[in-house]
C-alpha cells in the first residue's frame, strides 16, 4: 500500500504539502462564511477546528502511503481537507473551492452522488460512514469471490474520537466476521473534543482495549518527536507521567496557555514536581510551547511509521489512535467552544504568513517545478483508477411460472420465490445475495440457503450435516449466496447499501436482498436510508408486518412502517396481498438494481395465509398482462360493481379477505362496491404528484384504479397507520374515511385484534355506511 523507499517524499516535502493543506482547507470555510453573500442571513457553517486536527493524517496518507485501490471513509468535518487534496491532485476545478455549501456546489460532507469529486464514501450520519469500509470490505470479497473484478486494496475509515459513542461502531466491531477483515484500517483523530465538550476523563486506554478485546490490532500514536526527546532528559519520565495522567480537560487547558502560566501550571503537584520544573526550567518559551502541543497525531514521520505497521498485519483489520489538537495552528485550537469557531480576517491572514501561502491569492498551487507540485503529480498518478465497466444482471423474466392457490401468506411466497427463480433463470438468481440479522429461517429463507449455501470467509464445517432432523442445511463456504449476520439491524442495512453499490465499485451488479422483522425496520431506518443516499440499491423486506402477526404482541407489530416506505426517497415501497402479486412486484423490482438509474425496494409482508382465489387473477393471457402492468404501476380495481358504484373499498395487503367480505356485505345490503387493491401506496401517490405537476411521472394508474366516471366516496384500510393512504381522497376530491392502526399492539388472535383495531369486516361496513351518510 505504501510507497517504495525510493519513492517515498521527503519530511520536508510533506510539511509543505501539510502546511498548504492546512490553508486551503481553512480557506475554503473561510471563503464560504466570511467572503461569499449570504442573502438568506443563514450561517453557512464549516469546521475549521475538525480539518485541522485532521490535515497532518489525511496528508501523510494521501500523498505517502494510499494506492488506487484504496478507499476511504472521511470524518464528515474534514470533508474541506479532503476537497484541499483533491485540489491540489488536479481532480478539483479552483472554481469549486468557493462553493463549499452553496446549491451545486462542494456538499456539507462528502458524498459519492453530489460532489464534484465522487467521495469513496458518502458520511455524515456519524457512526454510519465509520463502518461502511467494513462492509464494504465484505461486499468486495463476495463479489470478488463470484465474479471476476479488480483486486480491492485497503478500506480506510477516518473518524473523530467522539465518534467512538456512536453504538453503531459496536454492533459492527462485534459481528463476528469483522475480526477476519485485514484490509480494514481505522485511524481515530483522537482530538479529545466533541461538539459542546471536551471529552471528559481519559478513555483512550480503554477504548483501545474494547478494540484489542474484539480482534483487532491497536496502534497509538501519542507523542511527537521533540515530546519524546524530552522524555529522555533528566525530569522527562516526570513529564511524562504528569501529561498521562492529568484529566482531558485539563491538557485542553494548557494548550491555551501562554509560556508563563505553562510554567506555573504544567508541574502540578506531589512527586516529581522539582525535577519537571527544573526540565521546563531549561527550555525557551518556544520550546516548552512546541513541546506540549507536540503530538504524534501531527508527527508526519510517526503517522508514516504507524501506516506500515498497520500494512505489516494482515490477518486482522488494524485501528490507530492519533493523538491531535482541535483547530491545529489555528487561534482557536484547545478551546472547547472551536467547534464551529471562525478565525477572523486578520487570524486567517496570520495564518497565510505561517504556512507561506499568500492571503491575496489564496487558491495558488505550488511551482511547477517544485518538489512539492513534484509529489502531488505523483501522488495523482499512484491514486489513478482504471475506469470501471459495468456488467449489469440480466434481466429478470416477466415471472416464474408458479400457480398461486390455495391458502398462503406472501411470506410463504417469498421463501419458494427464489428457488423457483433458480429454476426459471439461474444467470439471474445467480447475482441474487441474501442477508439476515439472525432471522434467516423465521423469514422462510430456508429452502434457498439450502439450495445455495451460506457465504462465509473460508469453508467451515457444518457439524448438523447428519442430523436428519435439521430442516436447514448450514453450509459455510466462499461460494454461498446467503450471508447470516448477528443480531443488529444496522449491521444488516450497512451491509445491504455496500452490496448495493458493488456495481459501481466493483463493476459488478449484485441483487442484494434483506429480510428484517418489520417492526425493526424503524430501528434499521437511518442506516438504511444512508445506505440509499450514498447510492446502494437493494431489496428490503420487513416480514412479519402489522397487528396481523397478532400473538406476538406489540413488541412486534409495526404500523408506521407503511408511511416510512411512503416516504422514503429513491426506494419505491411495496405491500402485495396475494401471492402473484408478490412474484411480478418482486421480479421488478430485481430489475432495478444494480444500474446507474437504479432504485431500491422495500417490501412488507405477512405470515398470514389467505385464500390465493380472491385474487382472481385472469386466465386470458392479455387480460393477465393487464393485471400484472396495473400491478408493477401500483395497483389494479379487484371488483368493478354493475354500474356506478356507491362506494370505493380500498385495500391492501393481509386485509384484502376483510375488504372483500365487506364489499360482499354492503352489496348484499344494496350498496355497490367497486373494491381496489394496492400493491403500492408509495407509485400511486406518485402518480397523483405527476397529475397534479409537482412531479414527473405517469398518472395513468390514477384513471386505472378510480376512474372519473366511478368516483365515489372511499373507504380505506390497511394494517398500518391509517393517514398513510389518506391522500386518496384528493385522486377524484371524494370524501374517504381512513381505517388502520394508531395505537400499540397486543397479543391475541387475529380476529380479536382486529376488530379492536377496527379494521375487521363489521367495521368497515359501518364506516362505509357512515361515510355514505355524512356524504349524501
């Protein structure tokens, strides 16, 4: 991963690189707050202090140590010195570097889809982008060991210190195939500051030996040179055990301190106190200043020293801890309240005459001819990638042949739809990957881990293989096509975005797809929206949804999730009743991923079995490809009452059999009912945004499912949150009474929970009845 001796760059070099990585980070805030018109009077922001703390380690790794191959997950406070580098890498316009935060320009914080340089890694939810190289660590060596692609170099994680109380960082440190990862490298700008606060106590020690504990291999750097020469001095082991042991806080303190009150205050008191005071005694005040700001974290020769150290093993995934100073050489540095601190004009001009740079032209690169534009033209070519060709999947068939009789639940569906896809189109069930959080069998994914195998780094030795009471057959080996995880729905949804994004890694489309207990989704919601923000496709699917999974109790049952799906961006939400609908939205949605257009799918199931009949799927094989169209578009009329009905029942997923009896009812009673079934809320509300010119789409499911000439009050019901479907109403400006679940769940049977929820039979007919009444 590191250069060759031969090649590698002076210290000298690399300090003048750091110093004008320094400035253009600092300026590039500088220029977004202090230059560039504000006219909504709305802070722009910036983190002057967090890139300073990180410039010394992102400019020893770039221009020494990282190889194409690499890739790297940034704090998202350093993201101007990750766009400083990028500048003087020639990959970044000077145009850009006034932009930091303005529409179109530099984002925030680095992003893959929005900056003009493609981020390795999109981060900014802290704790989410930490972990995405381990999964991406894991996606590449799935793809790799299935498809033929470009070997994969280190996947590098830069995070703050206070990062590290992110639970996130410990679901994945503890899922155990994390501790096999060698490729993995975290290094931890250790700048003892939060947002608000100094970090209190001392906790390094013991965050090292949670690392040490899980498998890794730890690394700190906390002393510079000149410090650790010190230590050698007369005095110095007192100095050294005054520094380890005083508080957080108050080494934060003396980094504000001038060199008199250094002298009154860094002795402290006991042992040791008159051989310190002699030590500091002796040094000028531009000595003891450097000396107590002197740490490893900015010793470019040690962060070179810790990088190798790191590459010599290679059999576990290794974390450095960078000891560094908050807003580094800047005015603010030390002080708890940097943060979002600005220096002033006149600091930034000081700043200028510090690193040599020039305040009047402030984007200048180096000389041509210097040693340093020398090492950045180097250090471009060392970071060139290849450019990436994409093999997509092939396309999915229309469908998989499967008759749907009889009583099923679309969770029993979706467990046999993948060994029938295997039968039907192996090349596509061949890029199809599945993922659980420990629910692979509760989910029914046990026929196709049967049929494929789980994926694991190496073979293992399944000790079941001859029980013959065993219903799924735990194969282990690097061809697997299912991978089991531990329990954390994070884990799972981090590891779905990195699948989901091999095609534009790796150039190699996979077809990830999910299973999580519904419920879960809510607590997998931020890590799985961040995967899809960061470019992942894949499939979600949260199953057993709603009060329907009635005997395990509210603990399980979910119902807001049909809104989350809703409105989730660049993910389109299903919810089919019936187990052919569950086939065609499903093939679909495989369709979708894995492109540059792509998008991801989130499905919500039941175990609940209904009578497949009620679907009533047409034998004509137009009239069938009418259906399975309505349906791929959101939905289909189900029953279509003579003449003009009275009423619209609208349904959708598990409670189709309640609509039904209820529209069996109110026809009986006299009352027409033409009866709709959604597969998909979230494509109908889209078509309503088309139709009404607040989006671009097709609205022509619209005239589908509720015609202009069968407009009629409606009845909606769903097992979820009943608001979810309340924008139907406005589709022919009919009056809708909305049934669903606004409460917390309880054990019970079906039926009893539903009527308490009122989305049983008898229910619906009297709102359908009322609705008709307050209408008239």
């Amino acid at each position: 991963m590191a250069a060759t001796e031969q090649q590698r760059p002076s210290l000298a070099t690399l300090e003048a690189v750091q110093d004008r990585v320094l400035w253009l980070a600092t300026s590039i805030i500088h220029h977004a707050n202090k230059v560039r018109s504000t006219p909504s009077g709305v802070k722009v922001g910036g983190h002057q202090a967090s890139s300073a703390s990180m410039v010394s380690i992102m400019t020893a790794l770039w221009f020494d140590h990282l190889r194409g191959p690499d890739r790297v997950s940034v704090k998202p406070h350093a993201s101007p010195v990750l766009h400083a580098i990028e500048y003087l890498l020639g990959q970044l316009d000077p145009e850009h570097l006034t932009t930091l935060r303005a529409f179109g320009g530099l984002q925030s914080y680095p992003s893959r889809l929005k900056d003009p340089v493609p981020a390795d890694f999109s981060t900014g939810s802290v704790g989410i982008g930490a972990t995405a190289p381990i999964w991406s660590a894991i996606a590449h060596r799935y793809v790799a060991g299935h498809f033929e692609v470009p070997q994969g170099g280190r996947q590098v994680a830069l995070l703050g210190d206070a990062e590290l109380d992110e639970g996130a960082i410990w679901e994945t440190l503890v899922d155990p195939v994390v501790p096999h990862l060698g490729e993995v490298l975290w290094i931890v700008d250790l700048n003892r500051q939060s947002l608000d606060r100094i970090v209190p106590d001392i906790a390094a020690g013991r965050i090292a030996a949670m690392f040490d504990a899980a498998g890794w291999q730890t690394i700190t750097v906390k002393y510079g040179r000149w410090l650790r020469e010190l230590f050698e001095r007369d005095g110095g082991g007192a100095l050294r055990k005054r520094i380890d042991q005083m508080p957080n806080e108050e080494y934060q303190r003396l980094l504000r301190s001038g060199p008199d009150e250094l002298r009154d205050r860094l002795p402290g008191e006991g042992r040791g106190v008159r051989d310190l005071t002699k030590l500091i005694g002796d040094l000028d005040d531009d000595e003891l200043l450097r000396a107590i700001r002197d740490l490893g974290g900015h010793d470019l020769a040690d962060l070179r020293d810790a990088y190798a150290q790191a590459d010599a093993v290679t059999d576990r995934p290794s974390v450095i801890f960078a000891y560094t100073i908050k807003a580094w050489r800047l005015a603010t540095q030390g002080h708890p309240a940097n943060h979002s601190a600005l220096l002033g004009a006149a600091q930034w001009r000081d700043l200028a005459g510090a690193t040599g740079a020039d305040a009047d032209a402030p984007w200048a690169r180096f000389a041509e001819d210097s040693d340093e534009a020398t090492l950045c033209r180097a250090t471009a070519a060392r970071l060139t990638r290849p450019k990436t060709e994409l093999t997509t999947a092939p396309a999915p068939p229309a469908d998989v042949g499967r008759a749907h009789g009889g009583r099923a639940s679309t969770q029993q569906a979706f467990g046999r739809f993948f060994v029938d896809l295997s039968h039907k189109a192996p090349e596509v069930a061949a890029r199809v990957v599945t993922v659980s959080p420990d629910v692979a069998s509760s989910t029914n994914l046990g026929g196709w881990i049967n049929h494929v195998g789980i994926w694991h780094l190496g073979d293992r030795i399944d000790w079941f293989a001859d029980d013959t009471d065993t219903l799924v057959r735990w194969r282990e080996s690097a061809h697997g096509q299912h991978v089991e995880l531990g329990i954390a729905e994070g884990n799972l949804v981090g590891l779905l975005g990195e699948l989901g994004a091999t095609w534009s890694r790796d150039g190699q489309a996979l077809l990830p797809i999910g299973t999580i207990y519904d419920p879960f989704v809510n607590r997998a919601l931020e890590p799985w929206s961040f995967g899809m923000y960061a470019g992942g496709q894949s499939i979600l699917v949260g199953t057993p949804s709603g009060v329907t999974l009635a005997p395990e109790g509210g603990a399980h049952q979910s119902i807001i999730t049909p809104s989350v799906g809703l409105e989730q961006p660049r993910c389109v939400a299903w919810e089919p009743a019936f187990g052919q609908d569950l086939e065609w939205t499903l093939l679909s949605a495989l369709s979708q991923l894995g492109r540059p257009d792509g998008t991801s799918a989130y499905f919500r199931l039941t175990t609940r079995p209904i009578d497949q009949a009620l679907a009533d799927v047409p034998d004509d094989a137009e009239a069938r490809e009418a259906r399975r169209r309505d349906a791929l578009r959101g939905g289909y009329r189900l029953r279509a009452a003579p003449g003009t009905p009275a009423l619209t029942l609208v349904g959708v997923g598990a409670l189709l059999p309640e609509v039904c009896a209820a529209a069996d009812a109110l026809t009986g009673a006299g009352i027409a009912c033409d009866v709709v079934c959604l597969t998909s809320p979230d494509l109908v509300f889209r078509a309503l945004q088309a139709r009404q010119g607040l989006a671009d789409g097709d609205d022509g499911i619209l005239d589908a499912l509720l015609p202009a000439d069968r407009a009629a009050p409606i009845v909606s019901v769903l097992d979820g949150h009943p608001h979810t479907l309340s924008f139907l109403s406005a589709i022919r400006c009919v009056p809708i009474a909305c049934l669903g679940v606004d409460d917390f769940g309880q054990s019970g049977d079906v039926d009893d929970l539903y009527r308490y929820f009122g989305i049983d039979t008898e229910t619906i007919v009297g709102a359908a009845v009322d609705l008709l009444e307050t209408s008239s």
